[in-house]
C-alpha cells in the first residue's frame, strides 16, 4: 500500500534544473495512479523507489498540503513539465558542446514515433532521436524485454523516455533498471507521447493553470474517463481519509 507520508516528492518544476546528472529514473503520480497502487504492490514499490517523484496532478498537492506529510510540494509538476525542461537541457548542452545527444522514446506505436521524430527534429534539432516501439500487449516474453534492454543500451542515449501508460511504464523501468546499462535521465512520461506527436490533444492552458485539465478530459472523453475521474476522485478521497485517520 502506497503512503503520500513515506513519499519524497520534487517540491516545484524549479527543482527540476537541481537534478543530479548521471542514471536517474523519474516518475510522476497522480490520484489515478495513487489509486492503483493501493491495490498493486509492484507499482507502489516502483513509485517508492524511484530516484525522482513528481506530483502530476494538483488533487495530490492538495492532498500532501492537507495531510501535511513531510513531502510538501508546492505546485503540479506533469510529466510534460519534466519532458520539456528535460528535452530543452538538453538541446541547450548540444549547442554549447556541438553534440548532437541521443534521446530514445521507447513504448507507443510507429505512427506515433514518427510523428515524435519530426516534430522534434524541429524543435530540438541537435538532438538525434531514436524510437522503440515494443509489442502492444499487457506483458512481454523475457526475449521481448531482452530486445528492449539491447536496443536502449546500444543506443546508448543521453536521455531515455518511457511511453507505454501507468503502472507499466514505471513497472518495467523498476524491474530492468538494473539491466539498463546507461548513465542518463529516464523518465516514464505515458501520455506525454500523445500530446506531442499530436494524437492527443492536451487541455488548453487556462484548464490547466486552473487544475481542471481532468475535467476537460472528462468533458472531451466521457465514455473512456468517467469511470477514471469519477469514481476515481471519490476512491482516491475515501484513501486520503484512511491516511489521515491512520496519522493521528
């Protein structure tokens, strides 16, 4: 059972820029993702375990406020906040050093790593991008995780993005993270592929600066999130209580 208590989550999008360089795996966590791992020891040991958390969602903010847990961050920090800063550093080190880095986006599906390659050809040209799109279902056979280890590391990338949606994402990063023979930042960024290739349309900005992007998500997709933000919203309340009545 995951606890918000035990959790050291990153406080702001600032502290993104006081990462340490080197082999690090980042994750973010939401009310959804909270929820699930209530029920699903693997992931909340993943989320746990990380190197770096980051509240992807203001209802967990609120909630580390309320509780006032020993991890207060003070803003949402989403998995589109690490991806740009992260893909900008970079960038940024490439024009300074004349570099062209390796960013890998492994996970999703051809359309949608094509899609990513060209549109950060445009927007990051230093970098050389590299895709793995892995077999679309639930688990992998120990050749398919092989495969995936072997490409990431004779890629060798200074940056390693992981989109195959939550808990696998972080799930399969926590469990090969010691196969993954790299030195660089790894974030699991799930729909952050979407968003950027342009399949998925993010909430405009004033939902967002509002902590309504759920609910434009909602609105836009009823039939696929009611189920997520609904009764979700009132399982992830009814834990809260549960941590809140458990810290007396």
């Amino acid at each position: 059972m995951l606890s918000l208590y035990t959790l050291n989550i990153l406080p702001s999008k600032q502290a993104l820029s006081n990462l340490p360089k080197g082999k690090l795996l980042i994750n973010t966590i939401n009310a959804h993702s909270y929820n699930v791992a209530q029920q699903d020891a693997s992931f909340a040991e993943a989320l746990a375990n990380g190197d770096v958390l980051t509240a992807d969602g203001a209802s967990i903010v609120h909630a580390c406020r309320w509780l006032r847990t020993p991890s207060q961050p003070k803003e949402r920090v989403a998995g589109w906040d690490v991806f740009i800063h992260e893909m900008t550093a970079l960038e940024q080190h490439a024009e300074t050093t004349h570099t062209h880095p390796v960013a890998f986006f492994m996970g999703s599906s051809h359309e949608v790593l094509q899609r990513i390659t060209e549109r950060a050809a445009l927007d990051f040209p230093s970098l050389q991008i590299v895709t793995y799109s892995p077999p679309y279902k639930p688990e992998f056979s120990p050749e398919e995780d092989f495969a995936i280890v072997r490409a990431i590391n004779t890629a060798n990338p200074d940056l390693l993005w992981i989109g195959m949606t939550a808990p696998k994402q972080e799930k399969w990063a926590y469990t090969h993270w010691q196969e993954l023979n790299i030195h660089c930042h790894v974030g699991t960024i799930g729909a952050v592929f979407d968003f950027y290739a342009g399949t998925a349309k993010r909430a405009p900005l004033w939902w967002q600066q509002h902590s309504l992007e759920w609910l434009y998500r909602l609105l836009t997709e009823p039939r696929r999130m009611w189920r997520r933000y609904i009764i979700g919203n009132i399982v992830f309340i009814y834990h809260i209580l549960k941590e809140k009545h458990a810290h007396r």
